[in-house]
C-alpha cells in the first residue's frame, strides 16, 4: 500500500502506478482521506516495493497481509477513513440510516406477473424490485428462467417496466459473462448468485460496468472467503458491493428443517471487517414461508442494512421457489416490524 503526502501532484501518483506497472502490478487508487493511496493489485510477494519510497510525493510504503485490503475497514481506519461506506441506487442508501427491502418474484415469469408483483410489494414497503431472469438451477429440466428462451430481453425489459412503473429500482441475476451486457441494460444493481461467488471472471467483468453489484454469499464459504472474492469487484475500482447472507450448509447427520443455516453472526462479523453493507436474504436461507419473519427480525437485530425476500400475490403459482415466497400482506407486516426493531435497535 503507497501513502502520498497530502501534497503530491496526480503525476506523481502516475508515476507510482507506472512503476507498479512495470512490476507487473496493477494498481486502484482511492482518495478516500486527504491523501491519495495507491494499492497494488496482484501478486507482490515476490516484489519489493520498498524503493517506492524515495519516489517524490510517497510518503510511507505499507506491507499489508489481508488478502482482502481494498474493502478492509481496520486498514482505512488506519488511514483516518472512518466510515460507512453508503451504496447508492437512485434515490437509496444501501448502509445508510434505513434498512432497504428488496422483494418480488424468484423468477419473472411474464409481464403481467412482474407488473402485479412490484405495485404489491411496492405497496407493501419494498423499495427495489428483484427477478432473475438467468436462474441458475441445478437441474438441466427445471425451468431457467426466460433467459434461457427468446424472451430474454422481453423479461429484462419487463422486469425495468414494472420498476419504472412503481418508482422501484431492480435487481436481477447474471448467471455468465455472456448475460452481463444485456442484464446491465436493464438492471440497476448486478447480482453475483451463490454459486458464482467464486467465479473471479465474471465477477471481474461485472464490476467493469461500474454498476453496484449485489453479491451473494456461496453456501460453503466463510467469510475470509467471500470477502476475498468480494475484493476482486473492489479491484476493477467499483466499491459499490452490497455483499448478502444467504445460508450456508447446514451441519450434522440428522434434518437441519431450513434449506441453509442462516449465519446470522456473519452480520456484524462482516461489518467489523469491512465498510461495506451487508443485507441477508432469509428465503433462500429458510426454503419454507412460516420462518421468514422471524429470519428477517433477526436479521435486522443483527445490523443488516436490508432485505432480499422473495415475495408475490400467488406462491402457489410460482414456477420457482414458491414454497418460500410470503405475500405482499406478509412482506407489509413484516416490513413495519423489522423498521421498528431498526429504530430500537439504533436506538440501545
Ligand atoms: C436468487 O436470489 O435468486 C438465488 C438463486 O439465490 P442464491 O444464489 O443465494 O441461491
Ligand atoms: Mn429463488
């Protein structure tokens, strides 16, 4: 990590990012502080970068071991950066004062379905309208979601319709390099599922559309891990990461009774560990509608800065995961409590 003087002159950060060039480095800089900080990017183990230090305008050289640095809060709050980061979408605060509430379908399945979805859940308090349109499933004969037909951007362009329509902004999946294009067409914030957490390419490529990225938690990884993997959407230079608990494999022989085990402990784990906002996504951690209140109640008690919950007029009839998705009437109930345990919470 180079520290410039607050003084030194944007060629002489130049000149430190040439010179990490040349050692095969890339580099991000952030002006965060009063003062720029140029982090290199890559393997440095082998390099030293020490002669950095006679370079004019470098005012310290440190040697940092996380292997996440760029979203690191203990590494900024040494720098004199004390801070949450906010990410914004439009009009909202993803870490700012209110917890944000994303809902709608797992899938979007038509127009008519979305449009209904987002002036229910809207009407119900949500501010941001989720559907993958790319579904990644396990199984080659279940149904993928219309991205996987020709009505691909339709759904897309649904999806943004029913946004627009409500005043909401939307989320939804990419599954592949192949979908970011056409999903940043459309989408205000990119979502990394699961189980393309580990998937360093795209998520290389999806923080180069400069796009907020919402990404997901894999079920098997701890939290070095996800945040390791967070930093390389940090590393193209686009901080805008809402990272989101999900659930990870459950322990033990017998029935766990969810579909993952909720870590709810990753919560102020994480924002100890970084400055980014973290949200939890209780449907996908419980798999069945009856635990997604109380999910969502602790998830707010916990800190978390929002929540992705699955929600439509008629689960019955939903081709995805309808088994966990509440109603609108739900989500609304569920919504005023969980500002409440917020507020209680900012409060103590
Ligand atoms: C989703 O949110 O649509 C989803 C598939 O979740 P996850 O990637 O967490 O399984
Ligand atoms: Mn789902």
């Amino acid at each position: 990590m180079i520290i410039m003087s607050v003084t030194a002159t944007k060629q002489q950060v130049d000149s430190v990012i040439k010179e990490l060039d040349k050692c095969g480095l890339d580099a991000v800089t952030t002006t965060s502080t009063n003062r720029a900080v140029v982090f290199p990017v890559g393997d440095e183990s082998h390099t030293d970068l020490s002669h950095l230090l006679s370079f004019p305008g470098v005012k310290e050289v440190m040697v940092v071991e996380a292997p996440y640095r760029l979203i690191n809060r203990e590494l900024h709050e040494r720098l004199g950066w004390h801070l949450d980061y906010k990410v914004r979408v439009r009009d909202l605060e993803f870490g700012g004062s209110k917890p944000i509430y994303i809902a709608g379908p797992c899938a979007v399945e038509s127009k008519f379905q979305i449009l209904r979805t987002a002036r229910a859940v809207k009407a119900a308090g949500a501010s941001v309208l989720r559907g993958g349109v790319f579904k990644p499933r396990t199984s080659v004969h279940a149904f993928q979601g219309l991205g996987n037909t020709g009505e691909a951007e339709e759904a897309l362009f649904w999806l943004r319709v029913a946004g627009d329509d409500t005043g909401m902004s939307v989320v939804s999946e990419v599954r592949g390099e192949s979908n970011v294009n056409l999903v940043a067409k459309y989408a205000d914030i990119l979502q990394i599922g699961s189980r393309n957490m580990y998937n360093q390419d795209l998520l290389t490529r999806v923080a180069k559309t400069g796009k907020p990225i919402l990404l997901k938690r894999h079920f098997g990884a701890s939290i070095e891990e996800f945040l390791s993997l967070a930093e390389y959407i940090a590393a193209q230079g686009n901080i805008n990461i809402i990272l989101c608990e999900r659930g990870v494999v459950p322990v033990g022989k017998g029935k766990s009774f969810t579909r993952y085990l909720l870590d709810i402990g990753a919560v102020p784990v994480i924002q100890k560990e970084t400055f980014l906002p973290v949200i939890v996504d209780p449907s996908h951690a419980a798999g069945r509608r009856d635990l997604i209140k109380s999910f969502s109640y602790a998830a707010i008690a916990a800190g978390a800065s929002g929540l992705m919950i699955e929600s439509c007029p008629s689960p019955a009839e939903a081709r995805v995961d309808g088994q966990q998705q509440i109603t609108p009437d739900e989500l609304k109930d569920l919504i005023i409590t969980c500002n409440g345990i917020s507020q209680d919470v900012r409060e103590v």
